[in-house]
C-alpha cells in the first residue's frame, strides 16, 4: 500500500491467528494500533507473536473506536456480534472488515449495509474463497464460455464428526444463526453465486435436521473444533448439523448436501460445475479438473495456490485506498445472506420457498 494504514482488530480467537494476523504481518504499510478481545490474554498473544505490528492490548472495543487514527476495524468475533461491533464501528467513522456470515439473518445484514452505504464507509464480508485462485479461474472460464451452458452446480460439504463447540455459542442459534449451513454453507454457496455471476434466485428447498447431537450427552466423536467454546451440560444445540436442499435461478440450478456430522465415516467437500461443453469438479480449498465434453479429455492445469486470506485483506485496504467496492463488499455478498435465510424459512416450514 502506498500510504500507511492503521487499523484495530476486535477478536483476537482462531481465525485472527489462522488467518488474519499472519496475512497482517505480510502487507507493508499496516499498524494494528490495537488488538482487543474480551479475554485480554488472547490480545497480548497476538502482541507477543507480532510485537512489530500490534501496538497496544485493549479488552473494550470502544477505546479503539475513539481514536480517530484508527481507519478500519476488522471484526473477528462469533457470529452473534458481528452486527453490534460493525454497527459501532461504521457510526464511529470507520471502515470495517467483517467475517462471514454477515450475521446471524438477512434482515440485520441489510441494515448493516444500509449504514455502511449512510456512513460513506467500506464494509466487507470474509467470505474468502471468492479470493482463492482456483476460485477465480473458474469464474474466469465462466464468463469465456469454457462450461458452454453452465446448467447445474453440485456442491458436498459433509463430514464425518464436526460439530463445533457443542453446547456454545456455534450450536446455539440466536447466537450463530443456524449450522453447518450458515458455518459451512454460505463458502459452498456464495463462491457458486460469485462464478455463475450476477444470477436471481427463483425457487429453493431445502431440509435441516439437528440429529446427531440432539442428545449432547451422547454425541461420540474423536476430535471436536472449538472444543474451548463447548458446553455440553449446560449449553444448547438447536441448529441444523445436515442439510439438503434445491436452488433454482435464473441461470444454473444447484443441489447441494451438507454436514457438520453423519454416519458415512468420511469427509466429502467438492463443487461440480456443469455445462453441455464441459465440466469441473472443484476440490473445496484445493484445485480443480476440467472435463472436457468434446475431446473427452481431463485436463488439470498447473498453477501456485496464494494466500487467499492475505489477497482479501489486501484487496479490503487497497478499496479504502481507492475508493471502488470490490467483490467482497458487502452489496455483492446480501444475495448470498438472502439465499441462506430463505433456505432456513423452507426448511423451517417444510415447503417451497418462492422468490420470482
Ligand atoms: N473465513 C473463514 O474461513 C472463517 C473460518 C473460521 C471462522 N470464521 C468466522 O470468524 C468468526 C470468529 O470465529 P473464530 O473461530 O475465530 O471464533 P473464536 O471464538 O475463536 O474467536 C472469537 C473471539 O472474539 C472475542 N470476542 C467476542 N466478543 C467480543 C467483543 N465484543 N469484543 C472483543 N472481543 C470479542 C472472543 O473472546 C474470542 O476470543 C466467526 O464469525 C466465524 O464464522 C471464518
């Protein structure tokens, strides 16, 4: 970046160390004048892991937002403040990187973008496949008409056991919105929307079901994501752990399955794209395949994998710089926080949800 940018982080947890901050110490140019999190250690780790880069600790989100040096606010927490700390943030001046999801419904995410758009500030979503390469290319071959018709996306986002935090704030849905849907799903979702391009959406069903932990007392599993956030005995679990549904728009079709656990014993995470002149089948996070229906040739194209982390907050700080929405500011994103909510209410009413 050509001019410095100071920012503040609130959420200093597992995807903020994953992910972000070490993207952080690779852009030039940044401070993070502040790392807050509500459990001050998780801050100071960061400060110690990046003492070149992170300036000060703070547990109040506040104390950053008064401090007028502060540009833009990447919001890192669960799901269940995403809007209170955005909705803060854009009154208080500044521009502001949100995970995914939005939040926990559309209806919120439409007023997050209503006040990004009356502050004059940026708002981005982290949906960041729609920065992963393989990602790109086949939006690229798309668009050059590589698929011929591009009819029909199937997406497999299943495991075997990974229910995350049982009992906490991911399996408790005024808390995170929904399951493996809302936590996995929207990835799955959002990069088809983003390489069929610009698509209305028309009808869709879709069936959740809370089976396999519905008693959390005798959920068996090897290994648990989250487990820090879980809380078996006196927590909540009434959140979709598989899903099924049928998407129609008014360009391809998808279908998709979905589980954050059942019993088929192994992982299953791919995306098909099919057209009558070819075809792709995306490994979730990795590469892709082209089938080619004319030569019936497989081709696998070489290519380096970067950071996709590292390219969406470089493309979020250049847009502050620049001025131009990019293609995870949150306008380009609601279509897909829309597609999830209606797939809830299908599935919560056991019927067809009509958009046309
Ligand atoms: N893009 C991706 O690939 C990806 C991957 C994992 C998680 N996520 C998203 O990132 C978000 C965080 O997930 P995580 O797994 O890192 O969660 P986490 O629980 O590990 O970390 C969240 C942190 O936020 C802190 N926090 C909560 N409220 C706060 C507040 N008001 N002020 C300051 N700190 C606060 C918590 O103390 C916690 O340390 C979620 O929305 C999740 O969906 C995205």
């Amino acid at each position: 970046m050509s001019t410095q940018k100071v920012i503040a982080v609130v959420g200093c947890g597992r995807i903020a160390k994953a992910a972000h901050f070490p993207a952080f110490a690779n852009i030039e140019n940044l401070r993070v004048k502040y790392a807050c999190d509500l459990i001050l250690e998780k801050a100071e780790a960061m400060k110690e892991k990046y003492p070149d880069l992170v300036e000060q600790t703070v547990t109040d989100y506040q104390i950053a937002l008064a401090d007028p040096e502060v540009e833009a606010v990447y919001v890192l927490t669960p799901n269940y403040a995403h809007y209170t700390v955005t909705m803060d943030a854009l009154r208080a001046g500044k521009h502001v990187f949100c995970e995914k999801p939005i939040t926990v419904n559309y209806a919120l995410s439409c007023e997050m973008a209503e006040e990004a758009n009356r502050q004059g500030k940026m708002l981005n979503i982290g949906v960041c496949n729609r920065y992963h390469k393989s990602v790109e290319m086949l939006e690229e071959m798309n668009r050059e008409g590589k698929f011929g018709k591009l009819y029909h996306v199937y997406c497999s986002f299943r495991a075997f056991r990974s229910i995350p935090g049982l009992g906490g704030a991911f399996t408790t849905k005024s808390q995170s919105g929904g399951g493996v849907l809302i936590d996995w799903g929207v990835h799955y979702l959002d990069l088809i929307l983003y390489v069929l391009g610009g698509v209305k959406l028309q009808t869709l069903t879709c069936d959740a079901y809370c089976e396999m932990a519905k008693d959390m007392k005798s959920y068996k599993y090897k290994s648990m994501w989250a487990e820090d956030t879980a809380d078996v005995e006196n927590g909540t679990n009434d959140v979709d752990d598989l899903v099924s549904g049928y998407i129609r728009t008014d360009k391809a079709s998808i279908s998709f399955n979905g589980a954050w656990a059942q019993n088929i014993n192994k992982k299953d995470t791919f995306i098909d794209f099919m057209g009558d002149k070819g075809g792709a089948r995306l490994t979730y996070c990795g590469k892709f395949e082209f089938y080619n229906g004319e030569t019936l040739e497989t081709v696998a194209p070489e290519y380096d994998i970067p950071d996709m982390y590292l390219r969406e907050d470089s493309a979020f700080l250049e847009s502050i710089e620049s001025g131009v929405k990019n293609r995870n500011h949150i306008e380009n994103i609601l279509e897909s926080a829309k597609l999830l909510d209606c797939l809830y209410r299908s599935a919560e009413q056991r019927k067809e949800v009509c958009l046309k």
